[in-house]
C-alpha cells in the first residue's frame, strides 16, 4: 500500500498540535533547550510535508502581517551579509530568525481550529499557575527581596518574570471570559489571575505594571466599543484588581515599595539604561542602514564604538549593559534603520490587521485578538523600551493572533 501524506494530515496535525503543547511547557521553562530544538525542527519537517494540502497555507504569503515579516527577516540577512563578523552572524540566523520563523508558520497554521486553540490557552492557563507557584515559592524558601522563579526548573530575572505573568495573564483571561457561564471555572480563573497580579506587584517591575495597566485598558476600550456585556465583568473587576493591589502594597516588604517610591528619581535616567543607550546611538551613526550585524556578540565587541568618544562596549563599564535593555534600540543598533523601521511596522500591521472592535465576535477567537492586540503594545511596544526582547518571543503572540484571527473570519463567513 502506498503512503500518502495527504491521507495522513489528519495525524500529522495531531503530531504538531501536541508538540506545539509541549513547546508552550517549554517555553516558560529554564531547562530544554533540546527539547525546544527538537520540537521545533521536527515539527517544522512535517509541516513542510504536508504544506501543499493545507487549505490556510497561503497565509504565509498573502496575509499583510506575513508580507510584512518576511522584509524583516531580509533586515537580518542584510545585517549578516554587512556584519563586521560575518561567519558568527550566519550561524546566528539558525537560532532566533529561523526558530521565531518556525514558531510563527506553526501556530498561524495548525493552531487555527477552535479546540486546538482552546487547548493551548488551557495549556497557557496551567504554565500560569506553574510560573506563580514557582515565583512565590522562591520568594518565601529563599526570602528574596523581591518576586522572581528561582530554581532548577524556571529561573529568571523580575523584568521576565513579569513579561511571562502578563502574557500568560492576558491569555488566561481570556479563557475566563470564554468559560464564564460555568461558576466554577470562573472563580478558580479569577482567584488564580488575582494572585498573578499579586505577584506582579511583588516582582516591583515598574515596566510590567505599566504593561499590565495598558494590557487591561486594551479590554476596556474594546468591552466599551463592542457595547456588550463583557462591560458588567469589566466594572466588576476593576474595583477588585484596585483592592488586591492596596492590600498587596500594604504588606509588601520595604525593597518592594522603594522601588515604587524610587520612581520619580530613576526615571530621568531610566533607571541608568541611557548610559547604554547613549554609546549605542552614537555608534549607529557609523552604520545607519544595516547596522554593525546580527548577534548579541557583535554589542559586546569594542570594534562598534571606537569611533565614538564611549571607545569602548557598555558591557566594559557595567555587565549588566550586556544588551540594549530596549528592543527597537537593539534592532537598529544590529539591523539599522532598515530593520527598525520593518520591525515598527510589523507590529502596527499586525495591529491594525486585527483590531477591529465591531469585527470581533465574543468567542474565544475574538477574545484571543483581543489578548494579542493588548500583549503588543503593552509589552512589545511599552515594555519594549525598557527590554530587550527576541524574535522568539513576540512570534507565538503573532502566531496565535493570526489563528485566532482566521477564525473569527470564518464564523463570520
């Protein structure tokens, strides 16, 4: 009997839906790297196979957001191909362009059916209860002065933490909305996303509350321009999340509230970051339109700077100026003005691609558009200037965007 991969679709998506599952675990793990690698690529493989059947597979060359992306990854080629180390810039496009690529093509495509997407925002939901669980569990056992995961399984700092909280929190609110009419899961979703705000706070990531607040005002703007009864959940809870931070607040410990005390002070210098940023735009002027070349290495190397009056990486002053600690600054510095500008656009595309309030049904989907909308400007675009995030990062939001978004339109056809 002959194989015929198009008889097997059916079980090849069932392969990649679950390994997509196993991802997202890993993707708020420490540990794995191999298993993400392997995920990844063999998922890739067999998604290359079955392309030519997929009836959504012109949406990686059709769709404006994809239009979009493929000029950023010319950025990253170009800024390989003009790299001061251009061997070390090559082998940089196998980890974070070809792997936000793969995670992209994958959750754009398999994940756009209604219970695959239901299940990896389940799966969301429960890496939520994991992340808080682990983040509290190392603030007490090892009486940190702030919230963080700090063990073998999830260990990072209070920025990423908060990064993950508000991703993850987004997303599971969405679930909540979707499950509401059952009052059992509504109650077990809030208390749960409750004690993530909690959490927030006690991380004292100043950056993460601002996205948190622009994350929750991205509901409220949409809860009030669809005029439907999501507004009655939204005025509920509102007040609450207010009484959880004051009580949170209250008893958080003395480091905790400095930083908020301290804010006033740090935010002339942003919290000393301009001390980076200042060398690294007057490095740019060098190479404005490709940049000095992809790769984290190539920020550390002197060879950028020496025609400044810096003459030196920030990392030789500081170790902590290891990155940007600002996303668009870090794509212009390794990209230039050409990558920048690809980079900005993706993001308002794929905002404007899908925010359209009296488009969006009140379903999962739509609540998932809502969730990815509110993600990009709160983290991808705020947060962003205070972090340096990667192309392995925004992707699953994209992905999950677009999939959500081909199923909202195809209730309404």
């Amino acid at each position: 009997m002959s194989f015929h991969i198009k008889d097997r679709l059916d079980l090849v998506d069932r392969i990649l839906e679950y390994a997509i599952y196993i991802y997202i675990v890993f993707m708020f793990l420490s540990k794995g790297e191999g298993i993400r690698n392997i995920l990844l690529y063999g998922g890739f493989g067999l998604w290359l196979l079955t392309i030519r059947y997929r009836e959504n597979r012109f949406i990686i060359t059709r769709n404006p957001v994809f239009k979009v992306y493929w000029i950023y990854i010319a950025s990253v080629i170009l800024s390989a191909i003009f790299s001061i180390d251009p061997s070390y810039s090559f082998r940089e496009l196998l980890s974070d362009p070809l792997k936000g690529t793969i995670i992209l093509c994958l959750f754009s495509t398999v994940l756009a059916d209604k219970l695959r997407i239901e299940r990896a925002i389940w799966v969301m939901f429960t890496m939520l209860v994991f992340t808080i669980s682990i983040g509290y569990y190392s603030y007490f056992a090892y009486d940190l002065p702030l919230m963080k995961p700090d063990t073998t399984l999830r260990h990072a700092w209070h920025n990423r933490f908060a990064i993950d909280l508000n991703t993850l929190m987004s997303f599971s609110f969405a679930l909540m909305l979707h499950k509401r009419n059952s009052k059992a899961l509504l109650i077990f979703i809030s208390g749960v996303l409750l004690w993530g705000i909690s959490a927030l706070i006690l991380s004292s990531s100043r950056a993460g509350l601002v996205s948190f607040f622009v994350i929750s005002l991205t509901w409220v703007v949409f809860s009030i321009l669809k005029k439907t009864l999501l507004k009655k959940y939204i005025l509920i809870i509102i007040p609450v999340v207010i009484i959880v931070f004051v009580i949170t607040l209250l008893f958080a410990p003395s480091f905790v509230k400095n930083r908020f005390y301290r804010l006033k002070n740090d935010i002339s210098t942003f919290n000393s970051r301009t001390s980076v940023w200042k060398p690294l735009m007057e490095s740019v002027k060098s190479r404005p339109v490709f940049g000095w070349g992809y790769g984290s290495r190539v920020f550390k190397s002197d060879i950028p700077f020496q025609k400044t009056k810096y003459k030196r990486a920030p990392v030789t002053i500081n170790e902590s100026f290891r990155n940007p600690h600002n996303t668009f600054l870090k794509v212009l510095f390794h990209q230039g003005a050409f990558g920048m500008f690809s980079y900005v656009v993706l993001i308002i595309v794929f905002i404007l691609y899908l925010w359209h309030p009296h488009q969006i049904r009140s379903d999962l989907a739509g609540y998932i558009i809502v969730s990815s909308v509110g993600i990009l400007i709160g983290t991808y675009i705020l947060q962003s200037m205070v972090a340096s995030l990667s192309l392995i990062d925004i992707t699953p939001i994209l992905g999950l965007g677009l999939a959500a978004k081909g199923l909202n339109e195809d209730s309404h056809s």
